[in-house]
C-alpha cells in the first residue's frame, strides 16, 4: 500500500471497527505469507494455502479501499 494510504488507514482506523478489522487481518495474512514464501519447495497443501491466503487477502484490501475512496470523497 502507498504512504498516503496507509496515513489514512492509521486516521481511520480508531473510529472504524471495519477498518479496524480488515487491516488486523490484512497484516496477518502479510505475516503468514511472508513465512510460508520462505519454504523453497512448497507442498501442495502449502501451495493452496498460498493462494487462499493471497485471495482473502485481496478480498480485504478492496473492501478497505472502498472504505477509503469513500472517506476521501466525503
């Protein structure tokens, strides 16, 4: 995510329990990620889970940039 985002995030997020929420589990998946990318030859269950991961992931970052472009057009 890019600075500016992220400021806003860090605004947002005490008033906005949803916000909140999504970028908890947003930094989660970031963290699980990062130690699953370090196995150099992944199962395949470690492969599913990668990209279950990856796409839950990307479910929350839309849901929280829809946030964002609402606060910045309101």
């Amino acid at each position: 995510m890019e600075r500016h985002e992220l400021d806003l995030i860090s605004r947002l997020a005490g008033n906005h329990d949803e916000l909140r929420h999504l970028w908890g589990r947003h930094q989660g998946f970031e963290a699980h990620l990062s130690r699953l990318d370090g196995v150099h030859h992944p199962s395949e269950a470690e492969r599913r889970e990668i990209g279950k991961l990856k796409r839950m992931k990307l479910r929350g970052k839309f849901r929280m940039q829809a946030i964002l472009d609402a606060h910045r057009d309101a």
